[in-house]
C-alpha cells in the first residue's frame, strides 16, 4: 500500500521523486496518465497526491475528478506543480479544489518535507 500517488510522465523527474521518497521513507506509486492515476486513487487510502500539471494524458482532469470525490472523514491532499508561467492553469486546479498549488521550482525545492506529510 501507497503512502502517496504521483502523477508525473517526466522520467528525469520522476526518478528524483522516487529517490526522495525512498531516502525518507515514502512508499510512492506512481502513474503516466490521469486515468491511471485515478484507478490508483480509486484503490488506495493514500493521503497525499501529487500532480505534475504539465504531464501530457489528463492531469487537470484528473485533479478536477480527484478533488471533486473528496470522501468524508478521509482528507486527501492534491498537491499540484507546473511551471510557473502558466497562471491560468494554476488558477484552475485551485479552483478545482486543489490543496496546493506551486511553481515546479518550489515543490521541488520542498519535496522531502511535502512527500513526509504523506505520513501525517
């Protein structure tokens, strides 16, 4: 079982994601498309999401749907990144109900202590 789901199709980056959960202890199942994401969500109490906002298959949709199935009693936080010129996509997965929302260059930057809140 999960500690966190990831939504991220960027290899590179996905490898260091994986290399800071493994050095903190975070069990991370990681998916290439929203829909994978979401049949991942769907399986698993994780409590932590992440969404790169720039993966090509879903991701937007994916957050909308997520945040949108929000389960009483079983708090997930969606913590969406891209990069940070796109403003209006931003503003869309805030909108759609997103924990947080963040330049690619702070998620990464924050990314031992974000993954430790999959633990809280």
């Amino acid at each position: 079982m999960a500690d966190a789901l990831a939504l991220i199709d960027d290899l590179f980056f996905l490898a260091k994601v994986h290399e800071t959960a493994k050095h903190i202890g975070v069990t991370l199942e990681t998916s290439a498309t929203g829909e994978q994401l979401l049949k991942a969500a769907a399986a698993s109490p994780a409590a932590l999401i992440l969404v790169d906002l720039n993966a090509r298959q879903g991701a937007l949709d994916a957050v909308e749907q997520l945040c949108a199935a929000t389960v009483p009693g079983h708090p997930r936080r969606v913590i969406a990144f891209l990069s940070h010129v796109q403003t209006d996509l931003a503003e869309r997965a805030r909108a759609a109900g997103c924990s947080d929302v963040m330049p690619r260059s702070k998620f990464t930057q924050n990314l031992p202590e974000i993954l430790r809140g999959a633990k809280l």
